[in-house]
C-alpha cells in the first residue's frame, strides 16, 4: 500500500522539492539524536531549539508496531521495504475501537492539485471508521505560506492545521509557539499508549516536534538518507548502448551525446538539486549550518563547493543538453520525461513508482532507474542527512478536550502503519468504489485517483517505508538506491534541530534561490553571486553565524 502521489509544479525548487516530498510519500522516516534545550517554554524564548534531557522529559514513549516485518529492513537511514503482496482478507486491525466520538473538527492543510469534493465517498468512509467529523479546509500548496501566515494572524484559527518546515519563517515560526497548544497532557510518555499508532512513530521524528519547550506538533517522519534522485530512462540508455556516467565531466560529455534538439531529445532538466549532492553542499532541509573539519562554522552559500555546484549546473545550460522548456521553467518535467523529451529526471524518488505506475499501460516498455550520486571528483559523495521530520499537524490552544481528542484520533487513524486496515483505507479508499482486486493487487479507479489524495496524509504517517503491491521491484530498487547513498551520509551540526531563528533573520537568505535560478541559466555573473554573499555576510549571517555557535556551544553538536 503506497500513499499517493501528486506532483509538485514544474520548478524545481527548495519549496516544490519539499512539496513533493510531502505529497508523494505519508511515509519515509529515520533519526537521530537532537540538541539540548536552548530557551524555549510557554512563558520564554521562542527561539532556539529543545532537546537532550529536556526533550526526553516530553516525549512519547516508543512503542513499535508488530503488525508486518519488512522485507528490506531500513540501514543507513533508509525507509524500510515491502516487497511482497499483501493478504488483503487477512489484513490486521491498528485501531480496535472507534478514538473518535464524532465532534466536528475543522482542519487546514497544504494541498497540490484540485482537492475532492467536500461529502465524497473517500472522506465520509474515513469519517466512520476513525470516528471523525471533519470539515477540511485545503489551501493550494504553492502558496500555502501566505494563507498561514494570515490565518495565524488572525483570531479565527482552524482546530487543526498543517504546518510544513519549510514555511516555518519570520513571524509563522513564532506564531507556532503561541497560537498552538502543547499536546504533552494526551502524548507525553505512557499517555501516547492510547493512540497506538502514534506511539509507533520513531522518537526523534516526536523530538523535532518540540516548539517553545513542549511538545506541540504531531510529525509526519521523514527518512533522513532522502535525496533528490536522478531518474533515468534505463529504456533509452539500454536501447542507445549508453553507459550510467560516473562523474560530472562524464555527465557532461554524455549529455552531448545524447542530446538532439532535431530529434526533440535533451539529456535532462535543471539539474541543480542533484548538483548540490555531487559537490556535497549542505541543503536547506539540513539547515545549512556545519562546523567544518577547519573548526568553524559556516553556512551552505559559504562552501567553496556552493559555487562549484552551481557553475557545473551552467555548463550544462551553456551546453544546450537542457530542455528549453526546463530553462524557461514552464510545462511538466515528468511529462517530458515519461514522453522521452528528457532522459535524466532531477526528482523526488517517490516520483519513481508514481511515473512507472501512471505509464504502465500506455507505455509498458518504460523502464526507470536512479543513477547513484557521484561525487565532484568521480569518486565517493559526500550527501548530508535530512531532517526525521519535516510536517506537523497541530492544535490550536483553546481547543476543547473533545476537539483535541478528536483531531488526535484521526492523526492516529492517518498515522496506521503497513499491513493494516487502516492504511489500506487511507491510501486507497473504498473497495469496489475508489479501487478494485486484480491478482491479488489493489488497483485504483479513475474515482479512486481523483478523490483518493493527499490531505488525511498529512495529518501524521507511520515510520519510513515503500511499498508497491503492483511494482514490488520498485519499492526494492527505492530502497535500495537509499541505502547504497546512505553509506556516504554525515551529519551537520544542526542535525535533528528544530530551530527557529530570531525574526530579525527571517529573510536574511531569501534572495539566493532567485538567484541560483538565475545564475545557473545565464541570466547572471558569478560575480553577482559572489557579491550577495557577501551581502548576506554584512548583513546579518555573521551575526547569525555567533547565534548558532552559541546555540551549539550551549548545547553539544547534532553530530
């Protein structure tokens, strides 16, 4: 059973990426230690981060689900693998009794792509199985951040609301603390025994869910060996005799050669992401803080490797191997894809089932496989670890006890793990409406695709895991590609940190994705770069740098 995919716009971007990432997977999931507390409680600082024994003293206790032993276990920080069918008449119970009493709920949440209809079938199934009564309020994904913003500035806040990492700046970090309730009295240690499936979720997913000292957001877990995956036609590349390339220059070359703009073939799209991994510079869902072997700490655009990544980028514009249409930023990059256009992909690797799945019928012979990160001199990379959670769902304060235990039952509905009830209805809906049997395999209807979405998703998810009952082979090769990536994996000094910066920084680094979007295209100097970092410098981030380092020292490093 796989949560359903729903592709972020054309970018890419920092922010489509996480999108992406949100939408296409409820469920991939790891982590690691975080920091000790830094500020932080209901009457305190908001600022800092919380972790260590002060975040132990919150946190639910860890209870893991039994319900189905994974045929590829997670190592080196991967999501787990299902690669068998599931008995679909033996499917195990997570939640024996109904948590919910039927209290009407209002909850807000990002969504990509056109939301069903409120009364369908998908959510009033959901609604009498958890228990719930809730009126979804589905705000477009792409500019969710400016709907957050004016709700929590608002007096009128939803019940519950979804709030991504990567809208987590200026005044929305701050409103986290004060306008949201801290869930401590229902989860904090054995009291998370009464939604069972919430208590399965991995610790350090539930400690980067501590804002202003408690514990106020439920996760949706994330796998912290989760990289941007260049996707490949292995199709083309097999019929073309082409070998995998190994190294930029090797890229490049190959990228020549395979590139036809007679024939409507270009190698690839915007490579940028995939860049960032090759010369191992730190991504924004790592923070982008790390104290170097040099004993200093320095932020993501401060690396010598920054620029090397975004000048290896440019040569593949200047070399005309990327499609117009990726350098105009318009159209559908997996459509391009899937029609040949382009044959290396810089995406989210849930993308994989999602293309495989969506081509099976129209285009049986396509085959897609990730390429393994190289790094900058064709040897080993250096990839940084994610973040082990990066969505929260939350409660406003004020909410009544039944509201709260009502949003926290169809969390722990939303959070079922594989193998069960539960998950099945999530992620398929209703049997013979939303998807019908074939060989044993649940197979989703046209109904089934457009009602069957992502909003329950984002309410929580269980531990990492891919499964693909109809393409098993995918889910392996996913697994797979992560933990052959994850053995070059570190971790920075802001691992596992949920941070919030003063506002005074809020924008401090706002202008640089502009900007690499921009440079990499030709539209900009090297020099222009260069100089914004050193504006970035003046202008705050040194300032910034002496914040984190006194948080570190105070604290102990994420790694």
């Amino acid at each position: 059973m796989t949560p359903n995919a729903d592709s972020a716009p054309s970018g890419p971007s920092r922010r489509s990426f996480l999108a992406s990432t949100a939408v296409a997977t409820a469920a991939v999931a790891g982590g690691m230690p975080l920091l000790a507390a830094c500020g932080g409680s209901e009457t305190g600082s908001r600022e800092g981060a919380t972790s260590g024994k002060a975040a132990d003293k919150l946190l639910p206790t860890y209870v893991a689900s039994a319900v189905a032993q994974p045929d590829l276990p997670s190592k080196n920080g991967s999501a787990a693998g299902y690669t068998g069918k599931v008995d679909l008449a033996a499917l195990k119970t997570s939640v024996p009794e109904k948590l919910g009493t039927g209290a009407p709920i209002k909850i807000m949440s990002p969504f990509w792509g056109s939301p069903p209809k409120p009364g369908n079938p998908y959510y009033t199934a959901l609604d009498a199985a958890a228990g719930t009564k809730i009126t979804w309020q589905n705000q477009d994904g792409n500019t969710y951040g400016e709907k957050l913003g004016a709700v929590l500035a608002s007096s009128s806040i939803p019940d519950m609301v979804v709030v991504p990492s990567w809208e987590l700046v200026g005044k929305i970090s701050n409103a986290v603390t004060a306008k949201f309730m801290d869930l401590g009295p229902y989860l904090a240690g054995d009291k998370v025994k009464k939604y069972p499936n919430l208590a399965a979720i991995p610790s350090d997913a539930w400690r980067m869910s501590i804002f202003g000292g408690a514990l106020r957001g439920i996760p949706m877990p994330a796998a912290i060996a989760n990289w941007i995956a260049p996707l490949y036609r292995k199709d083309v590349f097999d019929k073309e005799g082409y070998s995998v390339p190994k190294s930029p220059e090797e890229f490049l070359s190959w990228a020549k050669e395979a590139t036809s703009s007679k024939a409507k073939v270009w190698a690839c799209g915007d490579m940028n992401w995939t860049a960032w991994n090759i010369f191992g510079v730190r991504g924004s869902g790592t923070n982008g803080w790390d104290i170097g072997d040099d004993g200093k700490l320095k932020y993501r655009i401060e690396q010598p490797e920054y620029l090397e990544a975004l000048e290896w980028t440019r040569k593949l514009f200047d070399a005309g191997v990327v499609h117009p249409d990726d350098k105009a930023r318009t159209g559908d990059q997996g459509q391009r894809f899937t029609a040949g256009q382009t044959l290396v992909w810089n995406t989210n690797i849930a993308d994989w089932y999602g293309k495989v799945s969506e081509q099976a019928q129209s285009n049986p012979d396509l085959r897609i496989e990730a390429m393994d990160i190289f790094g900058a001199d064709g040897g080993n990379p250096t990839l940084w670890a994610s973040q082990p959670a990066t969505i929260w769902s939350l409660i406003r304060k004020g909410a009544s006890k039944a509201t709260v235990e009502n949003a926290l039952a169809a969390a722990d509905f939303a959070a079922a793990p594989y193998g069960t009830k539960e998950r099945m209805l999530v992620d398929y809906g209703v049997e013979g409406t939303h998807y019908t049997v074939k060989d044993g395999v649940p197979v989703k209807n046209d109904l089934g695709n457009s009602q069957v979405l992502n909003a329950w998703v984002m309410l929580a998810a269980p531990a990492a895991y891919f499964a693909h009952p109809d393409f098993p082979d995918v889910a392996r090769k996913q697994v797979e590609w992560q933990q052959r990536m994850g053995a070059f994996m570190k971790k920075t000094s802001t691992f596992g940190m949920n941070i919030v910066e003063p506002t005074r920084y809020a924008n401090l680094s706002s202008q640089f994705e502009q900007l690499e979007i921009d440079f990499v295209r030709g539209n900009r100097k090297l020099s222009d770069v260069q100089a914004a970092i050193s504006t970035w410098k003046s202008s705050g981030g040194d300032k910034l740098r002496d914040w984190y380092k006194e948080l570190i020292d105070k604290n102990g490093s994420g790694n």
